[in-house]
C-alpha cells in the first residue's frame, strides 16, 4: 500500500525521522487515509509521535501484524514499540471523517535507554522545534548500575528537564538558562542517583526554529568537594541547592500535566 514515488526511510540509519503526507487515500473503515512504509536494519526500540489532532496511527510489520497503535484526540500523542529487522507500514486516518483531507507528520526517534555507570552517560538527541500541537516533548530511559553523585552537563539551552525514579519520584531536574557545560564545575548542582531504572523528561525551548543536535551526560562529582575545598556548604551552593529544590517541586507538579513527546 505504500507510494512508492515517496521515499523509504531506514529507521536506524538516522536518530531521527519525519513522515509527512496528506490523507488523501481510503482506509480500510472509510476514513480518509495515507499509507507510508519505512524499514529496519537493526533492532531498536523507537518512540512514535503524531503530532495532528484527531488522527489514529497503526503501524504493522511485514507479516501484517499490529506493532502499535496511536490515537491522537486534542493533542500530540506518543508511543513506543521495539521493532525488530523488516519493513513496516504505518496507516495514517482521521478520526473525523467530515473533515476531508489533511496534512499529517509523524516523527519517529529512537529511544534511547541510557546506561549509568560509576563513570557516568552520556545521551545524544535532536530536539524538534514545536509546532502543529506537538510541544517538541522527549522521554528517555536511563538504568543506574552503579549509584552515585553526579553532575549534568547540557548543551541545549533554555532547557527544562526532569528525572523521575519507578515511583515517580523527581530525582533530578533544572531549566538551564545557557549551555550547563559553561557553568563553574563547582557550581553546579549535584543529583544523588541509586540504582534502578529512572525515566526523564526534556521539554527544549520553545523559541527553537529549526532541529537541533544537543548532547547531556551524569559526569561523577566528589560531593564532599567546594569552591573552597571543603565540605562546609559555600553560598553559592546554598543558593543552588535552594533553587534545585524549586525546580524539583515544578518538576513535581509538572509531570501529571499530559504533554506528549
């Protein structure tokens, strides 16, 4: 079903990828619809965001089986699905059928599960600009192996981010008004991460215009240490460590609002 005057994109040549057409094909229920094909080289876990209204998403693989399924309502709506080597179809429909042809996009990342070890992580993305009811929201998995103290370096400004344990817990958070990594290393605030597995939310800013490559990495932190060498708390980390607090009752309050990624 798929149109073969449009290009098949291999998901795991590239961290990123964007499905756009418009429904101007029939579905199998009658509703206005467009069928996209994309393939696989690697097994991979990939995260699924369309990102119009009243639209139903449902990819399946090349035995004709449902891999996952997306139903936007009034916003943005996300999924994940691991998907092993083939090719697959994603069938775009509207939910309201009186409204007649529409465009559509349907970003498709690569989820990325980040192993923290004793020497830290590291995590590369690309964040999107928003746009069309998507508010450019990322979700990630880390696994702490070897707990620790860390610090977080980011690369991405006017960035909010939030790290949430199994239970929901915030961990970890900030809103970095410039690149992290500019700041003081003694400066900066440190996150107390025990093993297990965390999930984190990044929201990029909202003034951002075009994709953007940004990188964050946990960089281990002696806790005991201080601009004046000491473990006496300075100023300037009872400062942070107060406005820490702060972003982590926003994050708190923040994550039961549903904005998808």
């Amino acid at each position: 079903m798929a149109d073969l005057t449009v290009s098949v994109p291999n998901l795991s040549s590239s961290a990123f990828s964007q499905l756009k057409g418009t429904t101007t094909r029939v579905g199998a229920d009658g509703a206005n619809a467009d069928y996209r094909s994309f393939t696989v080289s690697k097994a991979g876990e990939y995260n699924f965001k369309v990102n119009d209204t009243f639209t139903n998403v449902e990819i399946r693989n090349d035995r004709n089986e449902v891999v996952t399924i997306l139903k936007s309502q009034a916003e943005a709506t996300d999924a994940s699905a691991r998907l092993g080597p083939g090719t697959y179809t994603a069938t775009i429909s509207q939910a309201n059928r009186a409204a007649g042809a529409r465009d559509y996009s349907l970003d498709i990342s690569e989820k990325q599960n980040i192993l923290v070890t004793g020497a830290g992580a590291m995590l590369k993305g690309t964040a999107q600009p928003p746009g069309n009811g998507d508010t450019g929201v990322q979700k990630h998995t880390f696994n702490v192996v070897q707990g620790g103290t860390f610090t977080a370096n980011l690369t991405l400004p006017d960035t909010r981010w939030a790290m949430m344990d199994k239970d929901g817990k915030v961990v970890a958070s900030s809103d970095s008004l410039k690149p992290d990594e500019q700041e003081n290393f003694l400066q900066k605030p440190t996150y107390k991460l025990e093993p297990g597995q965390y999930s984190m939310v990044l929201v990029p800013p909202s003034k951002l215009k075009t994709p953007t490559d940004f990188q964050m990495s946990f960089v281990p932190r002696d806790p005991s240490l201080s601009e004046t060498g000491t473990s006496q708390e300075s100023a300037i980390s009872k400062t942070l460590r107060e406005r820490q607090a702060r972003l982590q009752q926003w994050a708190s309050e923040a994550k039961t609002t549903k904005t998808s990624a």
